[in-house]
C-alpha cells in the first residue's frame, strides 16, 4: 500500500468514527513493515498535511475541518487529482495569459493598421464616387442639355447653393 492509500483509508476510518470532530484514539489497522516507525511516519505526515491535529492526550487525535473537507470530495486521492487537475489549469493560464502579453502589442497594431485602410478606401471609393457624378453633370451641361436633374436624391446641396436657392424664394 502507498503512502497516499494509507492516508486515504485512514483518514475515511476517521471520518467514519469522528463525523463531528470529537477527539478519538488513532488506532491504525494496516500491516507496516516496521510498526512503530511507518506509523509514526504517516501520522506525521498526515499531521503536517493539515489533516489531523493531536489531542493533549497521548495517541489521541482530531480530524480537522481540512480532513473532513477532503472526506467529502471523495478521500485523499480525489483531493490529491483534483489538486493536480488545478495546478495544470494554473500552469495553462499563466501560459496563456504570457502568450496573451506578448501578442497584445501585435494584435492592437494590426487593428489600428486595418481600421486605417478601411477609411482611407472608404474616402477613396467616396471621391471617386463624386468625381464621377460631377464628370457626368459637366458632360450632360456640356452636351446642352438644358434639363439637368433636379431630384435632390442626385444632387448633393452644398450650403452656398441652399443659401442662394433660399434668398430666389
């Protein structure tokens, strides 16, 4: 049996006995190959893990609210993979969040530089645009047409040209 299985199974046996966190006498039921050291070693390590706290009587301990909190997620060895889950999201969000750092800079100049283009060809095809229906109204005055359309969805008005159409009036 593993350290992390030892503690796993004993600290399931605490939970069972000591459901409120009345103190208990410790008595552990595994075969250690050399009782008093490998007992003493994993109640060590439990105790220094946060699990359970010694009593001030001797080989009396009592499960902490840590330990009772591991036994509701399913034991030691839950609680150990979830730990390992959440450290390898720590380790990717850091990664991303350095990735996140260091593209930032390219990112926001790629937009700038597509937010410009977009108005400058926006203003080109406008010009280009106007251009052509002057071209077209100085050929249709040219070709003596004496009707030149006067639909207000075809002309553009400048305010010179509504200022003197105000003051014929």
């Amino acid at each position: 049996m593993t350290d992390d299985e030892v503690i796993d199974h004993l600290l399931k046996d605490l939970g069972k006995r000591d459901p409120h966190g009345i103190k208990l006498g410790l008595h552990v039921r595994f075969n250690f190959s050399s009782h008093k050291t490998d007992k003493n070693r994993i109640i060590d390590i439990i105790e220094a893990k946060g699990l359970i706290k010694p009593s001030n009587e001797t080989s009396k301990y009592y499960i902490t609210q840590f330990g009772r909190d591991v036994n509701s997620e399913g034991g030691w060895i839950e609680h150990q993979k979830f730990e390992s889950i959440k450290r390898q999201k720590i380790i990717h969000d850091a990664t991303l969040s350095k990735l996140q750092v260091k593209t930032f800079w390219y990112v926001f100049g790629f937009g700038i530089w597509g937010g410009l283009t977009g108005t400058i060809a926006l203003g080109l095809e406008l010009q280009d645009r106007h251009s052509k229906w002057q071209k077209e109204r100085s050929e249709k005055l040219q070709s003596g047409q004496d009707e030149v359309s006067t639909n207000s969805n075809d002309i553009p008005k400048s305010y010179e040209q509504v200022l003197h159409y105000d003051t014929l009036k």
